[in-house]
C-alpha cells in the first residue's frame, strides 16, 4: 500500500492511497474458475477426458463407415454400367 499523488493544471495537489496490481485486477475470470474446479475435481478432467476421446473414436467410425459405403457404391454403379454394356 502506498500513496500517488496527482497535480492538475491549476496546481491543485490530490494524494490517492494506491494498491498493488494484484489487489486491483481480479483473477477470478470464467477460465480460472474452470480450471480451479478442475484441480479441486480431478475426477470430472479424467471424464472429460474419456468423454472426448469416446467422441473421436465415434467420429473416426462414422467416417470410415461413410467411406466404406461409398466404395461399395461407387462399385455396384460401375458393375451396373458394365452389365448395361454387355
């Protein structure tokens, strides 16, 4: 704690109690109360974790399955044009 003190153009002189920074600013932002609820909870970061993973590999056999199908198709299209041909 400590004091500032101020001198306006017509010279009148205000004195002003000053704080750290650390006093001023907050650092209780949505992030930071996310990430103390992690550290506090560190079963709810390893289901989040399971949760996203589970996610990705849903993702992963989605795609695969799409292009799986694909294939398949793109392979009964072209057998069927050759039978037309033929």
């Amino acid at each position: 704690m400590g004091q500032m003190i101020f001198t306006l153009p017509d010279q009148s002189r205000y004195v002003v109690n000053v704080g750290s920074d650390r006093d001023i600013l907050t650092h209780n932002t949505t992030l930071e109360k996310i990430l103390s609820t992690a550290r506090e909870y560190q079963q709810i970061v390893i289901i989040a974790l399971i949760l996203a993973a589970l996610l990705i590999i849903v993702g992963i056999v989605k795609l695969v399955s799409i292009i799986i199908r694909r294939i398949v198709l793109s392979k009964q299209d072209r057998l069927r044009q050759w039978r037309d041909l033929h």
